[in-house]
C-alpha cells in the first residue's frame, strides 16, 4: 500500500509546506522517500525501533550517539487500517516539531486513504467493464459474469436497455464522469465504462422506459453544463441478458446515423436507415443514381427540407426563407425530372430512401 511513489508525493508536499526534511520509511525500516535525495535506500535505524514497538521515537540531539546514522528529531508510526504500515520521520529540534508532528502523521495517513479508495475505485470500474465486454461475447461465460457483479455488489435484472455516449470534449477525468453518469441513473441500475477514449457505455438494469428517458434527459442537461459536447445512440429495451448485445449494436446504430447536432437518437428513431445499411452497396448505388442521378444539388436540399418539414410547404417555405410559390415549382421540377411526386406518400418514401443512401455514402 505505501508505495515509493505515494511516499515521493507525501515528501513533497509536507517538505514544501514545513521547510524540514521528511523521510518516509516501509514496514522494513529503509527509506524509501526522502527530501535528501542521498539517503534513499538506507535502513533508518529509528524506524525499526517504531516498527518493533508501536510507538513514537524521539531522538533529540543529546541522545543522537546512540542511533548511528540518524538524525535529531520524531520518528511517527504511519497507521493504515489498524496496521503500521511505515514510519514517517520529520528532522530537527523535536521540541519545535512535536506541536505539528501529529498534523503530518494524519496528512500522510490522510493521502494513503485516498490513494487507496483511487485505486480501489479504478479496479471496480476495471470489473465493469470486463463485465460488459463478457456480455458482448458469442459464447458468454455466466459464471465469470456473476462472480465480477458479485465483487462490485451489483445484479444484473430485466428489463435491459444499452446507450453509447459520444464525446467530442471532455473536461472531467476519467473517474469524475463515471460517477456523475452513474449517480443520475443510480449505481445499482446502471453499468457504465470506457468503451474508448470518447465513447462510454451506459447499460440499464431493471429501469423502466420512463425512469430511463428522464434519466437521459437529465443526464445530457449535467453533462453539457460542466462543459461536455455529446451525443448518445439509444438501442431498444430488451428483456434477456442475452439480448443486451443487440441492443448494444444498436445504440452504435443509431449514433452513427443520427443527426450530428442531435444529442439524443434513439435507434426506433434511425430503423429505415439502419435496413439501408444492411443492403448491398451496389445495389444502393444503382437506387440512389436511378432515383436523383438528375436532380441538382439544390433540389436534393429542397427535398430534404421538405421532408424535414413533415411534407409542409408552408413550414419549408418558411425554413429555407423562399416564397411558398418558389417551393411548389422546385417541386413540380423534381416530379417531372424523377417521376416521383414528394408530396404524394408513396413516392416521398421512395425519395426518402433514396436521400438517406446519398447521405450514408458522403458519411462513410
């Protein structure tokens, strides 16, 4: 647990703040940090003296003959869950360190429990995530899941639901994000981790629809507070754990073909398109010429704006600041060009699709 590193760190803040040399010693009585770079490695002889009864030493200078190389001044026990761990030692007149002696002994003991609830935090959220890469697997391994889930005390409980977080700005820690998440949704209801530097998981247990878009929601409005620019896909609710994988994939779906300034795309919202995807290239390249192959660029964008609109010329007209008359020529235009009619349903569907593969093919 005292590790030379911690005990570096504990040096050079207690050195800076009392202009007095610091020496940290392990459970072994040999230095292991000090501000006099030369007595690294060195058996502290004071410091065995702790270790063997417990207690403080101090050496003033009249008795400084009987400890061969240690200097005057307090020699501390360093506790750590009821056990001496190392021993701090401070140098000087002990008359004028006995009356902070004790502040640096909880400053130390103080650093070592943080230190070890960082890293007991970092191992959890390790489990986490192996949890999660366990469920993603073809062939799942039970057993290892419920052994990890037992040593982070969660369970796993339908109904299932998996959201994929994009970042594009991160100002937070790794740790710092994990915990905001995990406290909007609740810790037992959620199981969030890195998937890569910008993209964390959010799996959702035993969460209804409801609870989950509220969570969502106030989710997106924290983060973007402290700074964030994301967007979530959100993939369906599903009711097996082993399902959780397609719901997974179609989170990344629909973040993937969600709108770039949408925070939110959940995939009911991206299913036509996700089906596009899953058709050959050649045969969307053929759609996609057949159907616009003629149309200018400023027709295929009336055509978007319309469809945007909900087929509202009024509403279109008004978004893309033209004359309603000016719309309904663009519109007569394309019909004639593609024989499609966008504001008749069939053939605005048939155009639609056609658009979305346009879109897919510049996005890849």
């Amino acid at each position: 647990m005292l590790t030379q590193e911690i005990a570096m760190e504990i040096v050079k803040q207690t050195t800076n703040r009392l202009n007095r040399n610091i020496n940290i010693m392990d459970d072994k009585g040999i230095i292991i940090a000090s501000g006099n770079h030369e007595r690294i490695d060195q058996l502290h002889l004071g410091a065995m003296e702790v270790l063997k009864t417990g207690k403080p030493l101090i050496i003033p200078e009249t008795d400084r003959h009987q400890w061969v190389g240690v200097l005057p001044g307090i020699n501390l026990p360093i506790n750590f869950q009821n056990v001496i761990i190392g021993v701090i030692g401070i140098t000087g007149d002990p008359t004028e360190l006995l009356e902070f002696g004790e502040l640096v002994k909880m400053i130390t003991e103080m650093m070592l429990h943080q230190a070890f609830m960082a890293e007991q935090l970092e191992w959890k959220q390790h489990l986490k995530e192996l949890v999660f890469e366990d469920i993603l697997k073809e062939d799942i391994n039970q057993h290892s899941i419920d052994q990890r889930l037992e040593l982070i005390g969660m369970k796993l409980e339908p109904p299932y639901q998996v959201g994929v977080m994009e970042m594009k700005l991160n100002p937070l820690n790794k740790n710092e994000l994990i915990q905001m998440t995990e406290t909007v949704f609740g810790s037992q209801q959620a199981l969030v981790g890195f998937l890569n530097v910008n993209r964390v998981f959010i799996l959702t247990t035993a969460l209804s629809g409801n609870n989950m878009d509220k969570s969502l929601d106030s989710a997106i409005k924290q983060l973007k507070a402290k700074g964030f620019v994301i967007r979530i896909g959100l993939g369906s609710i599903v009711d097996k754990e082993s399902y959780i994988v397609h719901s997974f994939r179609e989170a990344e779906a629909a973040l993937l073909l969600g709108e770039a300034d949408q925070a939110l795309t959940r995939y009911t919202d991206v299913e036509t398109k996700a089906l596009l995807e899953r058709i050959d290239e050649r045969t969307k390249q053929q759609f996609q010429e057949r159907i616009l192959g003629s149309l200018s660029e400023k027709l295929i964008e009336t055509l978007q704006q319309f469809f945007l609109s909900n087929l509202n010329i009024g509403e279109c007209a008004k978004r893309m600041y033209i004359h309603r008359n000016s719309l309904i020529y663009r519109l007569k235009k394309i019909k004639d060009i593609t024989g499609y009619n966008p504001q008749v349903l069939h053939d605005a569907i048939t155009l639609q699709l056609a658009i979305w593969v346009s879109q897919s093919k510049r996005e890849s």
